[in-house]
C-alpha cells in the first residue's frame, strides 16, 4: 500500500517526474530500495537546482523549505535530472532528516 500511495504522490507533483512507480522520466527503473527507504506519501520535495545551495564550510547543502542541511556524504546522483528531497513534515511543524537527497549529476 506504502508503494501505491507512493506512487501516485510522484506522479501527481510532476508530470513524467515518475512513471508509475517503477520508472524514472528518462525511463530507467527505480531501484527498489529507493522506493522502500526514500518514499511516503507527502515525503516527496521535488526541487530545481536554484533551490539548493551547496556551503563548502559545512559540507553539505541548505535546500529550500529544509530545516537541516544535508550533508555531501548523503547526495545521491538523480536520474531523471531533477532534484529530490524525501523528508516528513510533523503536524507541530517539526521535520524529520533528510531520508533521500537527489541532485543531478553535474551540481555536486
């Protein structure tokens, strides 16, 4: 159920961002650990690249509307050019870490 909800919340934020659940836009399969570990139904933040902004002295990278900043050692390289964050929002407005950080090839 977790995948199905998952799905449809990739494909609802962007058209061709997630073919089904199984595909990245430019058509290579998503990993399924990708899947099982990065996604839940409103953990999904699909980014562009002006919204992220490398800090060498922290070595990591501020995204917007992210509390914590995301350390290089946790970039994963996209493959469907775009830039994703899988984090939870809290209903008293705390967020969780990071559980994803996808930025294209190219920026890191």
């Amino acid at each position: 159920m977790k995948l199905l909800r998952t799905a449809i919340i990739l494909s609802s934020l962007s058209t061709g961002a997630a073919v089904g659940h199984e595909q990245w836009a430019d058509g290579t399969t998503i990993p399924s650990w990708v899947r099982e570990s990065c996604c839940g139904p409103a953990d999904a933040h699909r980014l562009t690249v002006g919204q992220i902004k490398h800090v060498d002295e922290e070595g990591g990278w501020l995204v917007e509307g992210h509390y914590y900043i995301v350390p290089d050692y946790r970039v994963l390289p996209s493959q469907d050019g775009h830039v994703w964050i899988f984090y939870t929002s809290f209903p008293n407005g705390d967020q969780s870490h990071s559980y994803c950080f996808f930025v294209p090839t190219g920026q890191f």
